[in-house]
C-alpha cells in the first residue's frame, strides 16, 4: 500500500500545482491547498511542481516537492518582478482508503517572497 498511498499524493500535488483544482475533490486533506492555489497561481501562473523524494510510514507520506514559476502578476502585495523562483515545500499526509484525510505542510515561502520584493531580506 505505500507505493500506491506515495504515488496517489505525487500525482495529486503535480495536478494541483499544474492547475486541476478538481483533482482535490475527493480528498479533504487537501482542501486547504486548493483554496489558497489561485492567490498563488495569479502570482505565478507558470507554476509547475517536482516532486523530490517521498517518504512513507505507515498511512503517511512525506512528500519534499519543488515549486518553480515567473513572478509575472500581484502576489500577497509585490508587484510583478519577472523573476523565476524556485522554492521548496514539504507536505506530510495522512492517507485512509485511497484518499489524503489530513494535510500539514511546511514551506520555503519566506526565500521566495523576498526574491519578489515582497518582503525585506533579513538585516
């Protein structure tokens, strides 16, 4: 089951992150990735994800993924710098019956934000 539970979260983080929003609908886990996708879609609409490495353990999966898109619209207040930013997340889901039940995530947001301008490097 770890093979298919790694494989049902990677190719569910590439279709979010290429743009299919549905392909959350049957899994609950995942509702807080699909609400947020557009602000970070608008900002960013060549958006693509590369997924790393997987870990699993049991009924969960940690997933080390790679976001890379051009800062080409308004994101959370920085106006387009053209710039292509790459940055790294990290998802751990929780997966029962074929479907994400749980989601937590941790993220490199803050690189990325300061590379758009939208928030000042440190010192």
């Amino acid at each position: 089951m770890s093979e298919a539970n790694k494989a049902l979260v990677r190719d569910l983080i590439e279709a979010l992150w290429a743009g299919d929003l549905s392909a959350a609908d049957a899994h609950p886990g995942f509702w807080p990735v699909a609400h947020t996708f557009g602000v970070v879609r608008a900002g960013f609409p060549d958006l693509s994800a590369t997924v790393t490495s997987q870990i699993d353990e049991g009924d969960t999966v940690v997933t080390v993924f790679a976001l890379t898109g051009t800062h080409t619209g308004p994101f959370l207040g920085a106006e387009p710098s053209g710039e292509l930013v790459t940055w790294t997340l990290i998802y751990v889901d929780k997966v029962r019956d074929g479907k994400v039940v749980e989601h937590a995530s941790g993220d490199g947001w803050m690189d990325a934000l300061m590379r758009i301008g939208a928030l000042p490097p440190p010192g």
